[in-house]
C-alpha cells in the first residue's frame, strides 16, 4: 500500500470529521436548477443594482477551484460542466454549521450551492450563498493552480485531471462529439445509411497494415481486430443498400507517434454508382460543413501552418506531384531495372517486396511529395501494386482510380472507385499472398466470402476512408493525436 502525504492524511481526517456529523463525505443526489453558463448567459446584460433588488435565486453545483476567506466571510470559484463561477458565503447568511464547512473545504471537493445572482463592486458575476451542502471529499489534493499537469504524459494517463485544471482539453472533448454528430446529420442528409459491421474477423482484409490478434475460446479460433471497415461495408452494397457508412474504433498494431494511435476511429462510407470525383465533392463539403456549423471559421492553424479549408481543393496525380518535385516522369514506359537505378541515385532504398515500378513510384512520393502537400490537396492516381481493392483506370491500367486527401503534409483520407470485378479481384488478393511471402507482413487474406459477394455483382460505387482523429486534430489545431483521444494508448505507470 503506497505512502499519503500529509496533505492527503489531512483530508482523510476530514473525512472522518463528516462520518462523525453524520455526514456522508462522498454525497447524494442533488437537484440542480441552473448551471454556470446560464447564468452567465441570462444575468451578464444585469446591472448591479437591479440584480441586489430581484434576487433571482439559483441552484447550481460545482468543484472547488480556488477559495479565499478573510474572517466570517469568503469568495470561492466553483467549477462545473460549462466553465467556473464565484461564490461569496458569510456565515451571517448560512448559518455558523454550514459556515464550518465551508472553512473545512478543500480545493478539489464537490460542493451544491442555493443563492441568488448578484454583482460584485468590480462588476464579476457572483453567487451569492443562502445554503452551503457537502457533496463529494476530494482525498487528493489538485496540481497547483498556474501549472497544473506540467508532465505531458501524466495529462494523458490521468485525464480526468487533466480535463478539470486545462480548460483547452475540455473543449476539445466538448467539440469532437459535436463534430461527429455534424458528420452524422452530414452523411444521414445525403441519403447515406449508418451502419455496424463486426469489429472480431477471422481474415485480415481491408487495408495493408499489423493487426491485433486475440482467440476465440468457444469456437477455438484465432481471430483479428479488424484494421478496416471495407469488405463488410461493400458487401451492404452488394445487398441493394447503396450509400452506407459506419464511424467506428479500428485497431493496428503498430507504432505510436504524434499521428497514430494502435486505436483509433475511422469513418468508411460507400456510396453505390459514384465514383472518385463524386468522393472529392463529397470530402470537401463535408470539411467546409464542419468548418462552418461547428467551428465557425475556415482557416486554421495547425503544425506550423495556416490552412484555409475554403474551396477548391488543388487535385494532382501522384506521377504529377513527383514529376514537379524532381523532374522525374513516373508516367512514361520505365523498366524495372531503370527505376531501380534511380532509387540508387536519390539514395532510396528498396525492399524485396517492394522491387516492383509501383512501389518505387510510391517511395519517390514519400520522400519528395507528401510533406508538401500543406494545403487540402486531393492526390489521386496510384500505382495499382499499392492498390489491390481500386478499380483500373481504363486509359492506363498501371493506375488505379484512387485518391488520398493530404493536409498539412499528412494524410485524412483515402478513396476509390470501387473495384467490383471479381475476377480481378481474386488476381490482386494471390499477388498479395506473393508479396506476403516476401516479406510484406502488411498484406491482406484472401476473403473467398467477398469473392463470391461480388460474383452476384456490385454496382459501381466510390468508397473513402477517413481518420476521424486526425481530422480532430486539424479542427481543434492539436499537434498531438492524444489530444484529441480522451483515453490515448499508454504504458503502464512504472
């Protein structure tokens, strides 16, 4: 059992002190009837005078911030849901037994308020106390006011702190539901369905990406977090239901940085006989949606840049993009043998798996394009090596109908025209089992089940992926993916 400090010894003893009042330190239910941004939002417009002669009573509740007392009076701020609001208690008003709790409180405890709305000399909106109520002994003492959680990772591991002393993290976990909500009414206005798919699958599909593993005990089957939200989604759209889209938790095991997360929530929508360029329109009113009906502005500033989210987007094809930054035209006819020549002189190296034109196209577009790319850029034509679920692009089948949506250097979404050849698919599925056995552990199974889906045909269809956290990210201008996860992936406290 770990040692208390004296400052927590001392609120264990005035727990006890309660207990022996016959007071319960850790409270009951209690009736609220305003909170802190009503009455802000209702008495500011009052003047002093008018508010000392109305009296208009409230009921609020609240955690002790700050307290100053100089004798048979005292100010405190309590602190609720929407923000902090002063107190004044005297015990000429309460009384001297609630007066005596008041002078035990600590900073941290939960307290209820009954008053009426006044003004102090200064013009601060003020509480002014009738009746003091104990509700909760906070035993831990909060970090020191001006510095509050000064160790980064101790704000992720313990956010329940770091949501009551950093008013910035509360609004950012106020603001990503109310974002999510827009992208809702977004999607359920353009006719889209939400859906859930299964979170446990028994293939690794979807995606090129280090799964989680776990095992299922009743059917003694080893299965996988799903990295993806793509077969089963695609499969409603064999079903006749069109436009569906699931927003989601996806898990991959992989490393964590200021971008990832090993879980992390996606948003996969498909919409039945659209194609790339209506996932453009669609991706860039719903950024602009967001920017307007929920943050009220459409220019940000986010990593060290200012990005301007008003349309158009510039739309670039990767061979394009590579062709500006180093002269290098990935379009033209090219051996295998003169890419890799060139990978030589730009000191890139080349894995195994990786000696095919379309994934040294790829790397080329790594190191030279992607930091780049800083305002909202749809980059679209990838090679088909790193596509094995896109649609050929009819006038050059090197190429797939894909796009990717990069920010800032970093990328928010991915999209295609759906591949809905199950021939073709079938092909891509045994070329990526081939580069599994290269070494590639990123590859993909081959799901027979959607195989036969889409022998009873799928209708042309665009399809898009996006990080939701990331998106977070640019909306709340974090640099970091853990703050805008409430409960980021951590080591364990040593």
């Amino acid at each position: 059992m770990r040692e208390f400090t004296e400052q927590e010894l001392v609120r264990r003893e005035k727990s006890e002190n309660l207990r022996s009042l016959g007071m319960d330190p850790f409270g009951h239910s209690f009736k609220r009837t305003s909170n802190s941004q009503d009455i802000k939002d209702t008495y500011e417009v009052y003047d002093k005078e008018t508010l000392e002669q109305e009296k208009h009573e409230v009921i609020i509740a609240g955690r002790i911030m700050s307290k100053r007392r100089s004798g048979k009076a005292g100010f405190m701020d309590i602190q609720d849901k929407y923000g902090n609001i002063q107190i004044y208690i005297s015990i000429s008003d309460v009384g001297e037994e609630e007066y005596e709790l008041y002078k035990a409180c600590d900073i941290g405890d939960i307290i209820g308020i009954n008053g009426w709305v006044c003004k102090t000399n200064t013009g601060a909106l003020t509480i002014h106390a009738t009746k003091y109520t104990h509700l909760v002994k906070a035993l831990r003492p909060l970090p020191e006011k001006f510095h509050g959680l000064t160790d980064i990772e101790e704000r992720y591991r313990r956010r329940y702190v770091d949501l009551i002393m950093n008013e910035n993290s509360k609004n950012i976990a106020f603001i990503r539901p109310k974002i999510i909500r827009c992208i809702q009414n977004f999607m359920d206005n353009k006719g889209f369905t939400e859906v859930e798919t299964p979170v446990l699958t028994s293939l690794l599909t979807g995606a090129s990406a280090r799964p989680f593993k776990t095992h299922h005990n009743a059917q003694d089957l080893d299965m996988y977090l799903r990295i993806a939200l793509e077969l089963p989604l695609k499969r409603l759209l064999v079903g006749g239901m069109e436009a569906v889209y699931e927003i989601g938790r996806t898990f991959r095991n992989e490393g964590m940085d200021p971008k990832h997360n090993p879980e992390f929530t996606m948003m996969e929508a498909y919409l039945a006989y659209s194609d790339l360029e209506g996932m453009m329109d669609l991706t860039e009113e719903m950024f602009q949606t967001i920017g307007r009906e929920v943050m009220g502005k459409m220019v940000y500033n986010w990593c060290g840049h200012e990005i301007n989210i008003e349309g158009p987007w510039k739309r670039i094809s990767m061979t394009d993009a590579i062709k500006e930054k180093t002269g290098i035209d990935f379009k033209k006819e090219m051996s295998l043998d003169e890419a890799l020549k060139l990978c030589e002189e730009h000191n890139i190296p080349v894995e195994e798996h990786q000696k095919s034109l379309g994934h040294i196209i790829n790397l080329f577009f790594e190191k030279y394009v992607e930091e780049t790319l800083i305002e909202p850029t749809f980059l679209y034509g990838h090679p088909i090596e790193i596509s094995p679920l896109t649609k050929k692009n009819p006038e050059d089948p090197r190429f797939v109908d894909r796009f990717e949506l990069f920010i800032g250097g970093k990328e928010f979404a991915n999209a295609y025209t759906e591949l809905n050849d199950p021939v073709d698919q079938l092909e891509r599925f045994e070329a990526q089992l081939k580069e599994r056995d290269l070494g590639n552990e990123e590859a993909n199974d081959i799901d027979m089940d959607f195989i036969e889906a889409l022998e009873y045909g799928m209708p042309p269809a665009g399809g898009i992926g996006y990080g939701i956290d990331r998106l977070m990210m640019l909306f709340t201008e974090s640099d970091s993916i853990r703050d805008v996860i409430l409960f980021p992936t951590m080591k364990p406290r040593d």
